[in-house]
C-alpha cells in the first residue's frame, strides 16, 4: 500500500519478490495462508510511527511490526513493515548504490524482523546479515555489508 504516491508502483511487485526470496533463504515454511502488509509512505508518517512505537523522534529507513511469535508458525497475519520513501532515497544517494537495491535490501531486512531475527547482539547481527546477504545475492542484489 502506498500512502505517500511519490513512490514508483513498480516496487510493489519488487517488494513482493524480495519477501518470496526472504522467505524461501530464511527456511521457514508457511503453515498456512498468511498475510503482509508493506505500507510505503513519507519520512513524517515513519517518524510519528518511530516516536509512537520505538520512543525514538526521527524517521528512519524501515519498521518492522511483527504479529507472529518469533520463528514460530507462518499463518495468518504475519504484520506490517513500514518503509519512508526520503530515508530510503537519501542513503540510497550516500551510499552510491541504485534506489532499487537499496529498497530490496529494507524489505528483506524487514521481513526477517517480521519472522523473528534481530541484530540487537552481535551474534544475532552477524546471523541476520549473513542471511540478508545470501538472500539478495539470489535477488541480484549486491551485499550491503561489503566494505
């Protein structure tokens, strides 16, 4: 869904791709039919959504909001992902790499949220950004982490 139309209809079909890819590298399995909501909106809906959920007052790239029990079944209402279009086009800029990928990459990382990964420890970064980054390379999708 997209509340902010700045937003190029294209990625949705890129940002249901990256979930199927997200899905199939994280080998969970769907139990059962399941629903996502991805929401593209603008950096002032991202950051009221920030201040509300996280306590944090600023806009930020992606937000993951799960409804299903971390790496239990995947059914039913999976949850929402949020994404704010300028965050996202401006570190695509900084980082010298093409907007597409870039949103790729927050959808995967997103979705991982959703089925239950973090990167609040260590051991749990160097998990999930090793599986982000055998997810987008089968997505054509250069590795983020790359120095």
């Amino acid at each position: 869904m997209r509340t902010d139309e700045a937003w190029p209809e294209e990625l949705e079909t890129v940002a249901h791709r990256a979930v199927r890819e997200a899905l199939a590298g994280s080998g969970a399995q769907l139990s059962g039919p399941a629903e996502l909501s991805i929401v593209l909106t603008d950096d002032a809906e991202q950051r009221e959504l920030n201040r509300e959920w996280r306590g944090k007052d600023a806009s930020t790239n992606v937000l993951s909001f799960p409804q299903i029990e971390p790496f239990g079944p995947v059914a039913g209402i999976l949850g929402d992902i949020t994404l704010a279009r300028e965050t996202v086009a401006r570190e695509a800029e900084d980082l010298g790499k093409p907007f597409v990928h870039h949103f790729t990459h927050l959808v995967v990382h997103g979705f991982l949220h959703i089925l239950g990964y973090d990167h609040l420890e260590e051991a749990e970064a160097l998990q999930m950004e090793g599986l982000e980054t055998q997810i987008l390379a089968r997505l054509g999708v250069e590795d983020p982490y790359a120095d």
